[in-house]
C-alpha cells in the first residue's frame, strides 16, 4: 500500500527537482523528465490548493453575538 504524501512534502519534492536541475549535473534528458516530473507535480499540488481554498471558510461575528460561516471569498 503506498503511503500518501502531504502537501507540505510534495511541494518540498518539486522545490528538489527545481534544486536538482539548477545544479546543472544532470544531462539534458534527465533535466527535462524532472521537469515534466516536476510540472505534473505542481498541477496537482495547484489544483489541491485550489480545492483547500474553496473549503475555508471565514467565521464573523454579527452585533447580536451570533456568528455566520462564509466563504473565503465573500468575507470583508
């Protein structure tokens, strides 16, 4: 069973492969299979973001002591 990666650390494994491949060591056709790597990678990790924002929501405090739950979006 493969164990599933947190955000936090597949966004550490793209800062690697863009660490990796301004190193300039590796040759030219291992630089542009990390790149893809790399570039499938932060399309996850985009979409993944997109996905947590949408669920934040924002609580305010109305004047008669209630409070109301909304959408990042929409808070002041």
């Amino acid at each position: 069973m493969e164990e599933q990666l947190t955000f936090e650390q597949r966004l550490n494994q793209v800062k690697e492969i863009i660490e990796g491949i301004e190193g300039g060591q590796m040759s030219l056709e291992d630089s542009v299979r990390q790149f893809e790597t790399g570039i499938q990678a932060l399309n996850g990790l985009e979409k993944e973001l997109s996905e947590m924002q949408r669920r934040v929501t924002v609580l305010l405090s109305r004047s008669d002591g209630t409070t109301e739950e909304k959408p990042l979006e929409d808070a002041p």
